[in-house]
C-alpha cells in the first residue's frame, strides 16, 4: 500500500545536526495519520506515495521544523519564583514574555539569584535532518479518521 491521506504510516525516525550528530531516535516506531498535520508538513509530503520499506533521507531548515530562534522567548526571572530544586535543563511552565498564556520554558542560566527561561524549542534556529526508514502502512480505522490521530492496540484509549 503506498501512503496516501488517510493511512496509518509507522516510521523509524533518527534525526540529526548539521554536524552528523544524533540528536534523537525513536525507540518505537513512530506512528502518524497521514494528512492530518501529525508531522511536518515537509516531511509528510515526501513520504506521500511511498511503500514500506522505503528509506528517506531529508533535511530541513528551521522554519520547516522546530521554527526559527525567538529572542523574545527568552526572559529573566529570580530564583526564587521557582521554588524547590532548580537546575539548568530543568523544564517549567510560566507566563509568557508578553503576558501570553501558559508557555514551557526551559532554565538555560543561573546566576545572581536569577535564572534565565527559554521558551524556544530546544532545536529551534537549526537545520535538521531526518532519516526515515518506512515500517508499516495501513488504512486508517474509521475511528481514527474521525478523530484525526492514531489509536493504539485495541482502540480508543482517551
């Protein structure tokens, strides 16, 4: 079956710097409803016709993947507003910049009782390139159209 809107592809995804590091790999196959804006668009229309089996290699500039380096979502906060155990990488969710709703920062700097919040993407601003090695294509239950997303074995489970 080639894919097509509508399938249920799996992938096994690795993707990488422009470097040639690993940045990330799927420890299980990653599964999307194809045409359904599940993955990068990019990527989903290389994959469109394509069988199992098929090997894809893609890169991909920022403002097709993770979007392109916001300074604006970089904000300085005190320590103190935190609470408990805080720690560069460690991952909080607060206000925006701009008052906005609820954003997820990560801590990138402590210093002087003040940390530095991050709101980008860890790899925003970076061409990436995704290795894509195609596992399974299948045609979509009923229930998985109708609800824009992959079910997992034996069905609805939210």
């Amino acid at each position: 079956m080639k894919i097509t809107d509508g399938a249920l592809v799996s992938l096994d995804v690795k993707m990488y710097d422009t470097q040639g590091e690993l940045l990330e790999q799927s420890d299980v196959p990653l599964q999307y409803l194809h045409g359904h804006e599940d993955i990068f668009p990019r990527i989903e229309e290389a994959l469109t016709g394509k069988e199992v089996g098929a090997h894809l290699m893609l890169q991909l500039a920022p403002e097709d993947a993770f979007g392109d380096y916001d300074a604006d979502l970089v904000m300085l906060a005190p320590v103190d507003d935190l609470g408990g155990d805080v720690t560069v990488g460690l991952r909080v969710e607060a206000t925006g910049p701009q008052g906005e709703d609820q954003c997820v920062f990560t801590i990138t700097d402590i210093a002087d009782g003040k940390v530095v919040l991050d709101g980008n993407h860890p790899w925003a601003g970076k061409r990436l390139r995704f290795d894509c090695q195609i596992l399974e294509v299948r045609a979509a239950t009923a229930e998985e159209v109708e609800h824009g997303h992959v079910h997992g074995a034996g069905g609805h489970h939210h």
